[in-house]
C-alpha cells in the first residue's frame, strides 16, 4: 500500500515535466501559435531608473554612479499618475497582440509585491504598492497576451556573486549561490501563479551557465506552474524562440519562431535627455521586414517615474495603430513571404498560401513586378482601400516554362502614407518558378 502511494506521489511530481518532455514538434507548433500569428508586441521598460533618466541597471554596474545613489532613485519612483488601464488600452491601439514588461531588472528592484526578499517599489519605493497586478489584469481585460521579463542576475542581492563590473561578493560559496537560485526559483513561482502569464521574457543569462542557474530544471518548473507557457532564448538554451535585439535581420533567421526587440529611440527605459526618436515610417518599415520573414517586432516604450508615457511615444504608438488596423489582413496570422528575387520588396502570405501581400515601402516610379510567377491572378486590390488594381503579363513565351513578369500599377491616390499595401489573389497556393537546383525555404 505504502509503495502504491510512493509511486502515485511520485508520479504526480514528475508528469508535467514528462509530458513537456515527450512534447511532439505538432504540440509545440499548437503551443507557439499565438506568437507566431502576434506579429507585433510592445516591450514595457519601467523601473526607478527612470527617476534619473539613466541606464536602468548598468549605471551603477559600471560605476557611471555610485550603488547608493542609484538606490536613491527609489524616493522619486512615484507612479503617482500611472494608469494601466490606459497604458493597455494605448496599446491595444497600437495594433500590438501582447505586451512584455519588466518585473525586475539587473538591479533586483521587483516591481510587484514579492515575498521572496523585501526590494521592491511595494516595500522601498515612493510608490508603495504594487505595479504589476493591476496591468497583468488590464492586459487580460483587453486582450492581450502577457508576458513578463524577469533578469536572472541580481547585482543587489548579498547571495549574488557579482555586484558591478569591478566588483564581486565572492568567487566560489556553492551555500551562497544555491540561496541566490532558490531566490530566483521563489520569485519566478511567484509571478506564474499569481499572474499565470502567456510568455516569460528572460534576460542576464550570460553571468552563468546553464547548470549554475538549474536552467533545465527552471524551465520545467515554469511549464508545471503553467501549462503552456512560452519561454524567449535567454535561458540558455531551454527557450523557445530566438530574441535578436536592436540589429534588423538581414536573412530570415533560422528559428521558426523569433522576435525582434528593438527600442523606440536609443534608450531602453525613459531618458529625459534621448529625444533621437525612430520615425512611424521607420518603425512600420521595420515591423514589415519582419513579418516578411515570418517574425515578431517588440517595440519598446519606457515610461516616466511618475507612470505617464512620453508623448512622442504616443504619438508613435498611435501612427502605428492607424496602419496596422488599416492593413490587418496582411498582418495578423501571415506568414513569410516570398524570397526578393521575384519582389523588390518585403511580401508575406496568407496561411492557405494563395494571397499574397506586396509591402510598397516607397512611391513606386512606374509598375510593381513580380518575376517568375506561375500562378494564375484573380485580382488585385489596395488593401484597406480597396481599389481594384490593373495589371498585365509582359514575355511570356509559349514555348517556354518561364512566366512571364507581372507589372502592377498602383496610382499615387491610392498609396498610404507610410507603406502601402497590395493584396494579389492567386488561383491556388503560391508556385514560383525557379532555374534548376535552386530551393525555395520553407517557410
């Protein structure tokens, strides 16, 4: 009987982790869909750093100012105006599917009410309470998807090795360290069950390996707290996409699923004195790169100590919103396009493959043209606009298996301000033709 009951309880400690274990590619693409339709979402860098308008972090780490000092921030952290039913409604706006935001940077400032030690804006700061409930629930309410950063390094914690750039606490106290994991272990339990979010954003991987920080049992841990959850790359190697940051893509990236993280101006968190803002056009150029490489931008925002969001955010968020809502369908669940040798330009497609999505990024001097397409076309439209469109097959051999070029004419009174956007109906699923030898990625 005893032994019966061993093997139950054992059973039911360790089914989660083998069931993540035995997960099949089919499970994992049903797990990941979410993110791979998102296409866009907003990164959320707010923490006391603000109060200064410095580095959030990597300040004091690099003795650009003393620990103490940078510690002081924490009578100015307010968030006397902040309003998270705003924020998300701002970003639900902006055309964004979810948002990630920083519950604890480098610094070991926990912006919710954390049991696990007593640093954070509920217990230390101006602002006295908790930061992340409020929008976890605003976030749900409207409908988007949460994910929440969290560093796995904590240059304030005694139990941490590091403390700046110059500086350790020790170099070898296995006691010391494996506090510091059960720190982590503790938090991290405490975000998932009470906030149950859709992704966890991992960052400071780099100080150690994955063995020190009990990465894999830390993954699986996560995935048993909440089921489903989705994990970026930098938790070396127990992620389950990739997280390039700032640097555009070139080439589409190997992963099936990845995201850009890439800041509004130069500055992660809100710096008074960073005004080197990206355009809409920029920005709305970007994201297109990315879906047409079948990928995610995270745009990030960095509000003020007090919890308002500058305004030339806003403004960027709000021009945003205007066209991801207005070219929607070429957005939301696409997928990569096709390669540029047959467009001058960045394209995606729909999931059945027989739509595809033209990004006109410039005023077009004379036709658009498409290369070496076997398809019929159906019809061509201005999407969002709707404006049927001309077009005509140029070189068409009978004789040979090339096709001839597509030339599309998209009049200057149909063309967006930003980036125009041209829908072409094909009578099945995209078929391009290529010379012998070449392959087309999948996509």
């Amino acid at each position: 009987m005893k032994k019966n009951l061993l093997l139950l309880i054992t059973l039911a400690i360790l089914t989660p982790q083998l069931i993540f274990a035995q997960e099949t590619s089919q499970e994992k693409e049903q797990r990941m869909q979410w993110f791979k339709d998102a296409k866009l979402g907003i990164f959320i860098h707010w923490g006391i750093y603000s109060v200064n308008g410095i580095d959030e972090s990597w300040s004091f780490f690099n003795n650009y100012i003393s620990y103490d000092d940078y510690m002081n921030q924490l009578d100015g952290f307010t968030a006397k105006n902040y309003q998270p039913e705003e924020w998300a409604s701002l970003i639900k706006e902006s055309g964004a599917q979810y948002a990630v935001v920083t519950t604890k940077h480098h610094d070991g400032v926990a912006l919710w009410d954390t049991d696990c030690n007593d640093l954070s804006v509920a217990k230390k700061a101006s602002a006295k309470r908790d930061l992340i409930q409020p929008l976890v629930k605003a976030f749900k309410k409207n409908d988007l998807k949460v994910g929440l950063y969290y560093s796995l390094l904590d240059w304030s914690h005694p139990d941490y090795p590091n403390k700046t750039r110059v500086e350790k606490r020790y170099t070898e106290d296995t006691e010391k360290w494996n506090r510091f994991v059960d720190f982590n272990f503790c938090q991290l339990e405490e975000l998932s069950k009470q906030f149950k979010p859709d992704l966890f954003w991992f960052d400071g991987d780099w100080e150690q390996s994955a063995e020190a920080w009990k990465a894999k049992e830390l993954s699986e841990s996560l995935r048993k707290w909440n089921k489903g959850v989705i994990l970026n790359s930098r938790i070396q190697g127990y992620g389950d996409y990739a997280t390039p940051e700032q640097g555009l893509p070139v080439t589409k990236p190997s992963s099936p699923w990845w995201e850009l993280c890439m800041t509004m101006n130069n500055s992660w968190g809100f710096q008074h004195n960073d005004h080197a803002y990206k355009t809409p056009n920029q920005i709305i150029r970007i994201l297109v790169d990315c879906i047409s490489m079948g990928g995610n931008l995270l745009l990030d925002i960095g509000p003020k100590a007090d919890g308002t969001i500058p305004a030339e955010q806003v403004n960027i968020l709000k021009e945003l919103g205007r066209w991801t809502s207005k070219h929607s369908e070429a957005i939301y669940k696409t997928r990569a396009g096709i390669p540029l040798e047959h467009y001058y330009g960045p394209t995606a497609l729909n999931q059945k493959g027989d739509m595809l999505y033209l990004f006109v990024p410039h005023k077009p001097n004379g036709p658009l043209v498409i290369k070496g397409l076997k398809n019929k076309i159906n019809r061509i439209w201005v999407v969002g606009e709707g404006t049927k469109l001309n077009w005509e097959v140029v070189g068409k051999q009978y004789w040979s298996s090339v096709p001839g070029i597509v030339y599309i004419d998209v009049p200057e009174t149909v063309q967006d301000e930003q980036v125009t956007v041209v829908a072409v109906l094909l009578d099945g699923k995209v078929d391009l033709y290529r010379e012998e030898g070449q392959v087309i990625e999948s996509n």
